[in-house]
C-alpha cells in the first residue's frame, strides 16, 4: 500500500475568509452539530422552499467555510433547488438534517433540476470533504422515459459519505480515487450504476448501502405528489433488471464492504481490472467483505491482488447468523441550547492563532461546562496553543470545527498544537494532552505537536495524547498528526468506550486498551506515519528529507495496537500500514485480552508480525487481510508465544503468501483457521494413476494441518458432483506444517464434464510461497484434475488445500 498519493493538489495556507459567522448549535435527533456557517442564514439565505435556484447561496457558504480551512456548512430541513453543480472544498462537510425516512420528517432534499452534462451535482474531489444527511432527488427523472445524468456525487481521496439518499438518480456515486473513504448508510433507487471505484492505494470502508426500486415508489407522492403508475412501476423494473450496475470495482488497495445489495440490478456486483499503469501482479481487490447477496462477477485473469484474492465471510459458514452491529455516535450529558460554548467568545476569549497560549481560555471553558453538568466546548477553525495538559471534565465534550474525521492535514486550521511535556523521560506515565473523565470525549479534531522534528535523530518523547479515566469515555472523529504516543486506554479501567474515526501516527504506542476496561467498542481506527509524512505542516524539502527516516522508526519502534487486561471488546475496521507490530495481545497484571470480536481488520505490511499473541483467550477476527514481507526471517504474520492459551479463532482470512517466514508451530487449542468453503469442499477426490499417494481426502477437507501425498506426475482428481462454473483456483501446500516439505513451484488446473476428457483450464505459479490464489476465464466443469508440474526439494510434495471457486455470492 502506498499513501494518499502525496496530491497534486498545491493547498493554500491561511487564506482569508470573506466572511465569518459565529457558530451555531444544532441538535438534531440523535446527534448535535456545530455549524460554521448554516446556508439559510444571512449572508447566504439559501432558498428552502424549493422554489428559487440555492446553488450560488450554497456554493457562496461552502467557497467561505473552505477558505476558512475547514468546518461544517450546514443545510436545515427543506427542499433545496440546485440548477447548477455545487463544489465541496478542502475539509468540509455539507451536512444535512436528515436523508430521510418512512414520513421524510427533518429531510434536507436536493433537487438536481440543471442539466449536468459530464458533471457531477455534488463534486467532492477535494480532499478530506464530507457530505452527511442528506437526499438527492431528479424532478425531471421519469421511469418511462429515463434521462442520462452524471453522477450524483464524484469524490476524491479521504471523502466521507454517510445517511445518504438518492432517490432516482442515473449515476449514483463515483470513487475517482477511493483511497480512505468512508461510504456508509447509503441507499436508494439508482438507475445505471451504484457505487463506481475504480482504484485505491489506502485503505477505505463501506458499509450499510442499500439500491432498490422501492425507495424510488414510495416516495413518488411526497416528492412529486402523485403515485407511480402500474406501467411506469414496471418500466423501472425492467429498466434496472437491464441496465444497473450496483458496485463496480477495480484495483482497490484494502478494503472492506459490509452489507451491500443492489436488487433488480443487472449486475449486483462487479470486480474488472480496470485500465492504468500498476496493474499487473496488483489486479483485484483486496480486502475484507460480507454480507453480499447475489452473484459477485469476476473478470480479468491476471494473478489477483500480490496473489491474494479477497475474504469474503459470506462463504464460512461458521460466520452464518452473526453480525456486527455499529455503535451511535456518543456525546455529552446535556444537548440543550445552553449546554453550549464557543471558546473564542468572551469571557474565554481564545484567540486561536497558534501564537497566544490558548490553555487558560480553554480549561475555563471545561471547568464551566463541568460545573453545569455537561454539554459541549467548541474549539472553532483555529489553532489553539496549549502549554499544559487539559482536563475534560465528565460529561462534557471538546469539540473541533471537522465535521467528520481526517486521513490527512494539507491545511493548519481546526487544531490543537501541543507544546507539553516535551523530551519527557516518562512519556507512558506522564499527564496525557487530554484527559478524559467519565462519559467526557473529543471529537471533530486535529492534534499536532509542532516541536517534533521531522528528523527522527532529534525525535521527542512526549506522554499520551489522548487518556481516559472513566467510564464512557469517547474519542470521535480525531487525526493525531505526529503523537509519541497516541490513546491510552489502559492506564485507568474505561468501561464502554467508544473511539470512532480515528487516524494516526504514533511513533511508539497508538492505543492501548487494558485495566480491567470492559465492553469498549473500535470502529475505523487506523495508524500510519502518512499523516506526518504527507503533513502540509513543513516545507516539501523537508518532509521529503524525513520521510523515509520516519517509515523506518516506525516499522522498528511502532506497535499500531495493545491488549492487555479487557473482555468484551468489539472492533470493526482496524487498520494499519508499517509498524513494528499491529496488534500485541500483552499480559497486563497477569491477565489478558478476552471475549473479543474484531471485524474487518486490514493490515498492511509489519516489520516483525501483525499479531504478536503473548497473552488472551476467546479472541475472533471475522475478515482478516494482513500483507508485508516481515523484516525479521524468524517471524509470521501471526506469532504465538509460550504462554498464550487461546483460543484464537480467524474467519476467512487473505494473507500475502510472502508473509509466511517459518512454518505454523501452533497448537488447533490455540489457534483455528475457518477458510471459505469452496466447490471442492468435502468432495470425492481420487488419485490418477490410483495408489501413487496417500491421504487424498486431506485436500479437501480445510484443515491445513493435514496433508495428502501428489508424487510428480501425479494428479488429484475431485468430483464436484453436478456441473459448475469455475472462475478461480488455489492451492495451500504441505510448507505450511513442515519446513523441509518440497517446495511447489507451480501447478496445473484441468477440467472436464464427462470425467474422461480434460482441458487445461490454468496454470498457477506459487513462486515458492505455501500457498496461492488465481482467477482464470470461466469454464463449466464437472470433474477437476491438479497436478504439480514443478516442486522442488527431497520427499514427495504435499498438499494441505486444493480450492476451486465459481462466482461469489
């Protein structure tokens, strides 16, 4: 994986806005918002009726907000008619009332009324932009007589997409470049094409996205004020059964959907090598994914993603019947209007310019905000100077101007600069930056520390960034820019925390969850030197000069994430790129990590291991995509250590093949594998000639520990036991039980419907690896043969897994 492609986008700093509002708290259902500038107030008065072209009052809001550094423009319930395009700049985020429900109460509506051309209505290519609540409606979009528009929304790296409804829309969202962009609860009625992604080299999410015609129906009366007609019904039907593509995907660098559907789609889900340079050896996608109803097309016959194809949970069926259900945003005790203060504002009077020291200002501001019980102090667009650690009192929220969270910080605005306890000789036990009491958070947020160097030979220790000590404790939307030492979880018990959206660079710990906590809850966290090394906080020279001097501190000093003493832990898109280690399960105090689920992790590339397991039990990982070479040739992708018990159990896994540097030494009481099921699963399979090996059900049967005998010349027969289409193969070899197995070099895949006449349907290289993946051009069979056609070592080779596929879903 390579980080966001260090932009050609040349971001401005410190451009003045033309105008500034003072914030305004709103509190919606569920959630509060702080906006920087709310489009139907003055100066802007966006038209809410539906009624008078809003796309100048809009854009005017969103060009002000931008040039400010970011923030939040926010769009009150209504009906808001778009005859133009709108452009969402660097760092913010149009937010919404709502997208809409059974009685469409609290909806904001955009009515795409121009005609786009090759535009897209909402473009969102800038980086770090966020669109939230909010519903796109064609009033000149007709079921009978479709109309072809562009995209509903195109976006760029590090966009946010979330409570989005399309209503009738062509296009629905384009990815240009989907590098760590979050789509989530996305739904509607789309004509053409869903989701579109083409390419990635970071990591990204989706999940919770849902096409159907019905949205489209049931909202006919209340969007246009009559019902569709039986045959204008029918002609939607038809028109999507031909025509929709729900996702479409491409090169895609890690990762993870969880439930998508697109019914009445042509073509629910499509994965095509796509067109560009960095393609071969790299096709594919690669990640994690589950809960995908429906056929999953295929094409594209190169070697899949460095060899690996993606996990998909959707074929273990130990996983049938669980899911992972996502956590609410939390937020402070009190939401009412008065439980509200802006830090800038007398009698605190925070000047944010990064020169004045801001840390009296803003403790007063807690400590008033604690006296009262709770409620939220905002930090608006700014730099905040702080000199000494701060205390969120409980039940109050420190709350920034980012209205979602931050990959990346192009721009220096909406921050916290810390100028505390540097060069420290006790960073671990040291006050933290923030220290949260019970049912306390932060949230919307940039913390960086402008005194570590960019040359790791002068790095400074600092303690914690961030500490919780209490119950409830929440972390929201944060992007730690260059912490020694990032979230600290551990040090005091922290029952029911919730860190959300968090992205980081920890030089030494990123978080540590331990103390006795119980029942936290993780949820798209990810650690990585990129947001120092593509920082726009120092001139290119330098950064360039550093870079690579940090990638390697970090993978030598990092460990991304800490277990210790805590139970009932749930995660749900883990990531990481580079470290030392990802995850370590530690002994704390002499207990461990247990009863703990994580979903959907991805970890790319570790110095020494991605899970280093000295201590815990019960501990489950649904979808694991870990890839790297292992800087140390003792290593694994998973290593055990002598005191570690288990279970460890992992559901569909993909691991690059070149990250296996030993064999397996673990114990089936430590740890348990559950692979997909595939065509040959548990089938007949023979020997041809017969009698030339041994074990030959040990192919089939899913346990790498077992293995059968397939002398040269030989080859293993399986009968699927009706005809299937086939459209990719794999082998695990015996190397993944035993170092002195001979080494397979590669294998040959034939086919046949009659069992007596075979084709060659493929070729798969190993390249010496103990396992290896390929897709190949469908073809219908019945019967398949593998033979080794290269091995190399003393003995007979060995197979612990043969796997043939046929389309996903």
């Amino acid at each position: 994986m390579r980080y966001l492609l260090i932009l050609a986008i040349v971001l401005s700093f410190a451009s003045p806005a033309r105008g500034s509002q003072p914030p305004e708290f709103i509190i919606l259902k569920n959630d509060t918002v702080v906006a920087t500038a709310v489009a139907t107030n003055a100066p802007y008065n966006a038209d809410r009726t539906g009624k008078i072209d809003a796309t100048l009052a809009l854009q005017h809001a969103l060009d002000d907000v931008a040039a400010l550094g970011g923030g939040v423009v926010y769009l009150p319930e209504g009906r808001y008619r778009l005859n133009g395009e709108l452009k969402i700049g660097y760092s913010v985020t149009l937010r919404g009332a709502g997208s809409g429900g059974a009685d469409h109460a609290g909806e904001t509506l955009l009515m795409a009324c121009g005609a786009q051309g090759d535009k897209p209505l909402l473009d969102a290519r800038a980086v770090e932009c966020g669109l939230i609540g909010i519903s796109i409606w064609y009033p000149n979009q007709w079921p009978e007589d479709v109309a072809a528009y562009s995209f509903a929304i195109c976006a760029g790296p590090s966009a946010q997409l979330k409570d989005i409804l399309l209503y009738n829309a062509f296009n629905g969202i384009e990815l240009t470049n989907a590098s760590s962009c979050v789509v989530e609860n996305v739904r509607g009625t789309v004509l053409r094409r869903g989701i579109v992604a083409p390419l990635s080299v970071e990591f990204s999410w989706i999940h919770d996205v849902e096409f159907a015609n019905h949205y489209w129906r049931e909202a006919a009366t209340w969007l246009c004020g009559a019902a569709m007609s039986p045959s204008a019904l029918a002609a939607l039907d038809g028109y999507t059964a031909r025509h929709l593509v729900g996702l479409e995907l491409g090169r895609l660098d890690g990762m993870a959907i969880y439930r998508f559907r697109a019914d009445n789609a042509h073509t629910p889900i499509r994965i095509e090598k796509n067109t560009g340079a960095n393609q071969h050896q790299v096709f594919g996608y690669g990640g994690v994914a589950g809960g995908l109803p429906g056929p999953v097309e295929e094409f594209g016959w190169d070697p899949w993603y460095y060899g690996m194809h993606y996990a998909n949970l959707d074929n273990v069926p130990e996983v049938a019947g669980k899911s992972y259900t996502f956590a609410a945003v939390p937020g402070p005790a009190r939401r009412d209007p008065g439980a509200f203060i802006d830090v800038k504002a007398p009698p605190y009077a925070a000047v944010g310019n990064g020169v004045a020291d801001d840390t009296n200002a803003i403790q007063k501001a807690l400590n008033s905000m604690g006296q009262q019980r709770g409620g939220t102090v905002y930090l608006g667009p700014g730099i905040y100077r702080v000199t000494r650690p701060l205390i969120v009192p409980a039940g109050v929220e420190l709350r920034g101007a980012l209205g979602m969270g931050k990959a990346r910080s192009y721009k220096e605005s909406c921050s916290i600069a810390a100028y505390v306890s540097r060069s420290t000789d006790k960073p671990e036990a040291d006050p933290a930056l923030l220290t949260l009491m019970d049912h306390a958070g932060v949230r919307g947020i940039e913390i960086v520390y402008p005194e570590q160097p960019y040359d790791v030979g002068k790095l400074a220790a600092y303690p914690f960034t961030i500490r919780g000590n209490g119950a409830g404790v929440w972390i929201c939307d944060v992007i730690l820019i260059n912490a020694y030492n990032g979230i600290d979880l551990a040090t005091n018990r922290c029952d029911g925390h919730r860190v959300i959206g968090v992205w980081g660079l920890a030089f030494q710990k990123g978080l540590v969850v331990g103390g006795g906590s119980r029942d936290g809850v993780l949820e798209r966290v990810a650690f990585s030197y990129g947001p120092w090394t593509e920082s726009g906080r120092a001139p290119n020279a330098e950064r360039a000069a550093g870079g690579a001097a940090i990638a390697e501190y970090c993978r030598q000093h990092s460990t991304h994430y800490t277990f210790g003493s805590c139970a009932g832990e749930r995660a749900w898109g883990l990531v990481g790129f580079d470290p030392n280690v990802h995850i370590r399960f530690a002994s704390d105090s002499g207990a461990g990590c247990s009863n703990t689920e994580f979903w959907m992790t991805m970890f790319d590339v570790a110095h020494r291991t991605c899970l280093d397991l000295e201590s815990g039990s019960d501990i489950r990982f649904y979808g694991l995509f870990a890839t790297g070479g292992g800087g140390d040739p003792t290593q694994n992708w998973l290593e055990t250590g002598p005191a570690f018990v288990g279970p460890l159990h992992v559901y569909a896994k993909t691991i690059q093949s070149s990250f296996l540097n030993h064999p397996y030494t673990f114990s089936p009481s430590q740890v348990q594998f559950h692979d997909e099921t595939a065509l040959t699963t548990g089938r007949p399979a023979t020997l041809v000639p017969a009698n030339t090996g041994r074990d030959v059900a040990s192919a089939v049967d899913r346990d790498w520990r077992t293995v059968c005998e397939l002398p040269s010349g030989t080859s293993l027969q399986v009968d699927l036991g009706a005809p299937h289409t086939i459209d990719r193969f794999g082998i695990e070899s015996g190397r993944l039980s035993s170092a002195t197995a001979p080494i397979i070099r590669e294998v040959e895949l034939s086919v046949s419907l009659n069992g007596i006449n075979f084709t060659p349907a493929g070729r798969l290289q190993t390249w010496g690896y103990p396992w290896a993946d390929r897709p190949i051009e469908p073809i219908t069979a019945r019967y398949v043969r593998l033979r080794v056609t290269s091995a190399e070592g003393k003995g007979v080779p060995t197979l612990a897994t043969f796997s043939v596929y046929g389309p996903r879903g």
